[in-house]
C-alpha cells in the first residue's frame, strides 16, 4: 500500500502545534502565506513536458510530467510532485511526518531540498501522454476552483497486462476508471476551448480542441480537433482500419500509435458562443452523471 500522505494536509496539521521559533524569518514566511497563486497548466513547446502549478496559504504544489516520442507514441520518462513551505522548518517537520511510517521502498521515492519535498511516481513511467494529460488537467480543474492539494494523481488504466481468474484473456489486469472525469478549459486569451473526458463506456480517452480567430465584432471557430486515444494500439488500428481510414479527406482522419485523430470541417466558421455552449452542456452532463 502507498504510505505517502497528503502533505498539504500534513503542513496544516504540523502549523498547528508548530512553535514560534520554527520560522527563522518570520518577515520572509508572512510574506510567502500572503502571496497565493493561481493554478496554472502549461505544455513545453515541444509537447514533452507538462508542468501543473497552485499555490496556497504559502504552500506551492508542482506536478511535472516529462515525455519522450517513443515509436509511434509519446509516453511519459518522469513524474514527480514538489510541495514547497514558506521555512524550511516547516518543511522538515513535514517531511519527518511524511517518512514516519512509511517502509524503505517509499522513503526511497521522497526527498526534502531546503523548502522543498519532492515525491518521484515511477508508476506513472511508460503511460501514455494523452493519459498523463487527461489526469494532470483534472488536477488543474480542482485547484482553478481553488481544491485540496493532491500528492498522487490518478490516471485512466492503459490495460497493460492480461486479465486473471474468470474474467478470460483479453481483460485488463487493471481497474478502470468508472467515471468521466470531465474537464472543460478556456485558455487566458479566449482563443481555445477545450474538453476532456475518460469515455468509460468504450475505455477511450477523449479530447477536443476548438480554435478561433476574431474577425471583426465575432469570435470564430478555424480548427476543431478530436483526439481519442485507444488503450491498446491493435485496438486503435482495428477501429481505425474498420471505420475512419476511408473518411473523406476533409475530415483529416490520422493514427498513431494508440491515438486516432481528425478534424470536423463543419465547425469551421462556427461562433465561440455556440462551440463553448455546447461543451459546457456535455461537460456539465456527465459532471451531473458522475455525481449520481
């Protein structure tokens, strides 16, 4: 079982019994508590690094997942967490608490650095981007609505391995997630809308991406992309032979590797105001449906 705890939660429990002499500079700490930050999700240019950030009550959260192009796929090489503290003593205590009872393979993955605990998820190694996307964007949802710090994010099975017992070959080994998990993002200049969303009725990964343009007093849609990634690459080329590679050629239809992709010609041209009220309605549906 995974012993690392939430170490937001953690600091907060230390703060409460922590004395004054804890903080050498108290200037500096009141300075760091008052000084909030909002949630920010940005992609390298590259595409091989996605860096998540908030900050709180003078503690920062980092998620950054670095990728490499591997093949056909871009799969994710690192995943680590860093929480920083407004002292080191702080920070200290809440790695004393963190590594308490926790056994040497845990201990191995935590390390404290002056104000800052850095938590390495090897099990995040190997999984796909678009995966790793999905679950860091959720993480960035939580925290825009100004949510809970969160050490270990979860991700959508990629149903690596054979299923066991009664089940019969060709189920997965792992448990998938039985919920959408949508998430619904407008970029800082208006310009890009985007939905996000685990299909767990066809275990697909799903994102959307519409792009607009001004043009004049109206906001209009001139690329509108689909993107489903597949949790196997036969499976992908399977449904892709089958159904998308005869598509006409508007359409734009690609593979690679365990994600099959395409344009929609008929949104080009579309207002934002439509495009973003029919995200808003699916988001806001299978929001409704995952509470049920």
């Amino acid at each position: 079982m995974n012993k690392i705890k939430f170490l937001g939660f953690i600091a907060a429990t230390v703060f409460a019994f922590a004395s004054c002499d804890l903080v050498n500079d108290v200037k500096e700490a009141v300075d760091d508590i008052q000084n909030d930050q909002e949630a920010q999700y940005t992609e390298s240019e590259d595409g091989l690094e996605i860096t998540v950030s908030y900050k709180k009550s003078g503690i920062g959260i980092y998620h950054i997942a670095q990728f490499r192009v591997e093949g056909n796929d871009t799969i994710c090489t690192s995943m680590i967490t860093k929480t920083t503290y407004f002292s080191e003593a702080i920070a200290q205590e809440a790695y004393n608490q963190a590594i308490k009872d926790m056994d040497e393979k845990d201990k191995a993955r935590i390390s404290l650095q002056g104000k800052a605990i850095t938590i390495n998820h090897p099990e995040s190694i190997g999984k796909k981007k678009a995966l790793i996307r999905l679950g860091l964007m959720s993480a960035y949802q939580g925290y825009k609505k100004g949510g809970e710090f969160v050490s270990n994010i979860e991700f959508p099975s990629e149903g690596e391995g054979e299923g066991e017992g009664e089940g019969g070959s060709g189920q997965t080994g792992q448990t998938t997630l039985n919920k959408f998990n949508a998430q619904f993002d407008e970029s800082d200049d208006g310009l890009t809308l985007t939905l996000a969303y685990w299909d767990h009725t066809q275990s697909i990964a799903r994102v959307k991406v519409a792009s607009f343009e001004a043009n004049g007093s109206d906001t209009l849609c001139v690329n509108y992309a689909f993107s489903d990634t597949y949790m196997r690459e036969e499976i992908a080329q399977y449904e892709f032979e089958q159904h998308y590679q005869n598509y006409d050629s508007e359409y734009r239809y690609t593979i690679n590797g365990a994600i099959i992709t395409h344009v929609d010609p008929d949104y080009i041209g579309a207002p934002k105001d439509g495009i973003k009220q029919q995200m808003l309605y699916d988001y806001n549906a299978m929001t409704q449906m995952d509470n049920m």
